[in-house]
C-alpha cells in the first residue's frame, strides 16, 4: 500500500502539472473537483450496514481490509493529497528549488504509511467490529469536512483570481 502512494504521489509531483495545463484544467477546479469526490466517499460511509452473516464473512473483505482502505486511500494518496503534492512543487519551482525534493518528502510519508498501516493490525484487535463502525463513520464525517473545505478553499482560489485578472 505505501508503496501505490508513493507511485500515486510521485507521479502527481512530476506529471500531474503538465496534465493539468495539456487539458486546460485550473488548481482551484481540480482542488473542487477533487473536494466533491472526497465529500462523496465521506457520505457514502457514514449510513449504518448491518454486519453481513457469519457465512458471508468469509468472502468479503477482511475486517482490515474495510477499516484501512477507506482511510487510507481518500486521506493518504486521494484528491486532497494529490492536489496538496501538486501545489507544494508548484511552489517550490516558484522559489527555485526542484521537484526531486517533493519527491523526496512523498517517500518519506510512504515509510510513515508503511509503519502505521504495519501497526493497524493490533488497533484493529483492540476495537473489535463495533469500535471498526465507530472509526468507519467518524472518518466518513472527517472525509465530508475535508471535502467541504477543499471546495470552498477552490472556489476561493477560483474567485481570487479571476477577482485578480479583472482588477488589472
């Protein structure tokens, strides 16, 4: 998993401006774009499941599985992250320094992944199934917050400069 991050991460350092620009497509539409995906994962965990029957148990995803994707995928290498990576190498070629040293700060935050996602084994003996629904839910609110900002702060971002461009 921390390595997909890392990949997902490196590539929006070094690809994901001349995606961008190739498709015509602004920072404060992708940051929206990318808020209202984030919000949509959040909604989509906050309903109450039921648990499924001990004999489909077997065949879904293990406990695990379910309480560390959700969290890890959106908040680690999702819209929110890739935007932020993408706008940190922005503003370091602005001030001259080179996009390895983004680069470099992504594979330190994929060993830090490694080391909690390593770790959640334990946590996730300690919860239990209905500590699992509490995280599950309170991280699908934390999403729909996340989403709700990224947004606001694009649409914020979009009036900015375009409230620049007119001034001029």
């Amino acid at each position: 998993m921390s390595l997909a991050v890392f990949a997902i991460l490196a590539g929006a350092v070094l690809v994901g401006p001349f995606v961008l620009e190739m498709f015509g497509i602004s920072f404060a539409a992708f940051r929206v774009g990318g808020g209202l995906v984030v919000t949509l994962t959040g909604l989509d965990m906050l309903p109450r499941r039921d648990p499924l029957p001990e004999e489909d148990a077997a065949a879904a995803l293990s406990a695990a599985d379910q309480l560390i994707v959700p969290v890890a995928m959106p908040l680690i290498a999702g819209p929110g992250t890739i935007i932020t990576a993408m706008t940190m190498t922005a503003r370091a070629s602005s001030v001259g320094s080179p996009p390895w040293m983004v680069v470099v700060a992504v594979a330190v935050v994929a060993a830090v992944v490694w080391v909690v996602l390593l770790l959640s084994g334990v946590l996730h003996q300690r919860v239990g199934v209905r500590g699992e629904a509490i995280v599950v839910r309170f991280m699908g609110l934390v999403l729909v917050a996340i989403g709700a900002q990224l947004v606001l702060a694009g649409i914020a971002d979009f009036f900015g400069a375009t409230g620049a461009r007119g001034a001029g």
